[in-house]
C-alpha cells in the first residue's frame, strides 16, 4: 500500500512542476522568422491570439522555461504569464510579452495594450537606449493572417 501512496506522490510532485511554470499556456504557439524590408527584423506571430510582435533581428527567444534557462538569463523570469522573452547581447536589452500582468517591477519601462480582449503588455528592460526601447514597445499588433 506504502508502495501506491509514493508512487502517487510522485506523479502529483512532477504534474506540479509541470504546470507551474511563468510562461502562459498560449507562448507554445509562437513563431519566428524574418520579416521586414531586407528580412532585418524578426516578426513572432501567435496565430491562437491572432497577434503579431516586430523585434530586432539579433534576439534569442524563449518560449518556456527550458528555453528560458538555456539563455543564462537567472534562475527564474521577473514575471509571470510570459507569451515571450527575447534577450539581445548585441544591444544589451531584454524585453517580455506579458498577458494579464498585473506588476510594474522596477527596470523596466512598459506599454500596456488590449488586443482581442486580452490585455498584453510588452516590458523593455531600462537599460536599453531611448530609439531602442521606442521601437520594441511599438511592435505588438493584430496579426492579419
């Protein structure tokens, strides 16, 4: 009986760690590729939430937490409910796209939007330079595909 009880557990152990992760259920839909005049930029569409984000080409995204961990970024993500995390060591900025975030944490300066009745916030670390930061807040949009 001992034998079922630990066996047990442990299969409620592993679908907690599972579950409980910072990157919201929609982030596996996301898709990169080149876009823009000369294919410079990199756009990364979701078609479940029919939106579509303009990033600088350069970035290493993250789409879940093993992602997340192979970047080096920390331990764990500053926040929680993330679609995407992309992080750039040529322009020393990082930046996340947030569903439903409900915190402002320091470092960051932020644009919150509602897209198909979500509420999606796109957070740009403070480090980067003021052109930068301008560009990666504006590239969140409605996804015409």
């Amino acid at each position: 009986m001992g034998k079922y009880i630990g066996i047990i557990l442990l299969i409620l152990i592993g679908f907690c760690f599972n579950s409980c992760t910072a990157f919201n259920q929609y982030s596996k839909f996301n898709k990169v590729q080149n876009c823009g005049e000369d294919n410079i930029f990199l756009c990364i569409t979701n078609d479940s939430l029919k939106i579509k984000y303009q990033s600088f080409g350069g970035f290493d995204f993250a789409n879940d937490s093993k992602e997340y961990k192979k970047l080096k970024v920390g331990k764990k993500p500053k926040f929680k409910n993330i679609l995407l995390y992309g992080k750039s060591k040529v322009i020393d900025t990082d930046y996340y796209i947030l569903i439903d975030n409900q915190e402002k944490k320091p470092g960051f300066v932020y644009k919150d939007t509602i897209i198909n009745k979500i509420p999606i916030t796109v957070a740009v670390s403070d480090s980067s330079n003021k052109i930068n930061k301008e560009f990666l807040l504006q590239g969140l949009q409605i996804s015409e595909e």
